[in-house]
C-alpha cells in the first residue's frame, strides 16, 4: 500500500519568498540595516561533469586525471587509493591497477577521489569478476586476478581489438611451455614509459615485471583492461603462435615458429629505418 502525505485543508503554507519578505519587514520595523540579496529563482541541481577512463590506462594516470578532474593536489587520489579500502581481490594485495575499470565517470564539485576510485573497483567488479571471467578462468588453471593480469598484457600489446585473441593466444601458449613472454609492455611498466624501442640492457633490468627473464605472468596487471581484452584472456583465438610483431600500423604478424619470426621483425627495423629516413 502507497501513502501520499497530504497537509491539512485550510491551513495556509507560506512560500520560501513569503517566509523571507516577512523577516525583511521585521527587520526594518527594527531599523536593522541589512544587504538583501537579489532573488534568484530555485538552483537546479549541479549537472554532473563527465570524465573518462579509457581502456589500458595505468593507475598512475587514472590519479593524475581524477586530480586534474577533481582540482585537488597532485598526488591526492594516489594517497587516498591506500586508505579507502577499496573491495579489491585479496590476491591484489590493495593495489587496485586493473581495477579501474575503463568508462566514463560522472563527477560532480562533491565528489571526492576516495568515492570515484571505489565506484571504478565497484564498476569492474561488477564487470570482471562474472561467473564467464571465473569460468574462463579456472578452464585455463588460473584465477580471475590472473587472468585481470593477462588481459592487461593483452591491452597494452594488441593493436586492434581484432588482434587481441591472437594476442592472448601467444600468451597462452608460451606459458603452456614455460617459455617467458618476452612482452615490452611489461618492460614499459616497470620502466613508467610507453615505447616500442627496447634494447638490450632493458631485458637485463631487476623488475618482477621483466618478463624476458622472468617466467609467468607479472605479479599484477599492468594497466586497466577493457572488456574485449578480458574476453580475449579466457577464449584466446585457436592458434600456434608464439611469436608475433607489428611491422607497422595495420599490419601484425603472428608466427608459429622464430625463424619466421625473425623475418618479420627484419622487416619491422625496414620500416622503421625508412621512416626515420623521411
């Protein structure tokens, strides 16, 4: 049953206006000065301002665009990512990268970096941690966080959404082998960098992230995977590959064995040479 609240009849409500010419009149049959502000009709409630989160940002950028966002001292959302207890997998040990889901967030003069970095985990909770994700998952023997980690490596190195079961793929495969990834993105994050350039003493760095001389996965994701990535992390494309280059815009190639590959990437460094040329 409804109830309607409804004011008793013939009782007379005075309006906001009513209510304030009767306290002006007061307060000039006293003879007290006052500043009467010119009337103004009702506010509108604030219009929310949108800020967006696109996929593959590391955490680090995420803070530095909720203080921009917010107006607030750099640093600030960083600090509060540490104390606001945020529902993150216990296997994040309270670092939230690759829960800050990608979308666009509304915000407002209110909001406070605190409230926006819970609704991001709440918003990729509600995104990731599905039965599919878990399923997909447990089929490939790892946990959902894995497969958040994996799914960030397949983000960071897919040119294309179309790529990225091919990407994962790869992945999947050189851990089936034991063979270590060999993946820059993960060399870019520990580096706080983003290049395709990677040199020789890069693959020697001392980084749980380097994971040319590291076997497995890295210990967290390395930035915030959109849902095409996680889709590509527990159904991978059907594939040999372990190898693969982008030769240039458009143009990945996948290879099965590295001789292959080593034409590929020869054909990479072509195509670099000559743009550096012009």
């Amino acid at each position: 049953m409804s109830y309607e609240y409804r004011p008793k009849k013939g009782r007379t409500r005075l309006t906001r206006r009513g209510r304030l010419a009767i306290f002006l009149g007061l307060l000039l049959a006293t003879g007290v000065a006052v500043l009467v502000p010119l009337l103004l009709p009702d506010e509108k409630p604030e219009q929310p301002r949108r800020l967006l989160i696109p996929e593959g940002w590391r955490a680090s950028q995420v803070y530095a665009a909720i203080d921009r966002e917010l107006k607030v001292p750099p640093g600030t959302a960083k600090s509060a990512a540490r104390t606001a207890g945020l529902a993150l997998p216990q296997e994040a040990k309270g670092n939230p990268e690759g829960y800050l889901f990608p979308a666009t967030y509304p915000v407002t003069s209110e909001t406070t970096p605190a409230e926006l970095l819970a609704y991001m985990v709440q918003t990729a909770g509600r995104n990731l941690a599905t039965k599919a994700v878990a399923d997909g998952a447990r089929a490939h023997g790892m946990t959902p966080y894995q497969t958040a980690t994996l799914a960030s490596i397949v983000q960071a190195e897919a040119e294309s959404t179309a790529d990225m079961g091919k990407v994962s793929r790869v992945v999947h495969n050189r851990l089936a082998r034991s063979m270590p990834l060999q993946m820059d993105s993960t060399l870019n994050y520990a580096l706080n960098r983003s290049t395709v350039d990677t040199t020789l003493a890069d693959t020697r760095i001392d980084s749980p992230f380097n994971t040319y001389e590291r076997q497995g996965l890295p210990p967290t994701p390395i930035d915030s995977p959109g849902l095409h990535a996680m889709a590509a992390a527990v159904a991978p494309t059907p594939g040999k590959w372990l190898f693969f280059v982008t030769v240039k815009p458009g143009d990945t190639r996948f290879s099965a064995t590295y001789e292959e590959h080593k034409r590929h990437v020869a054909e990479f460094n072509r195509f670099r040479a000559q743009n550096r040329r012009t």
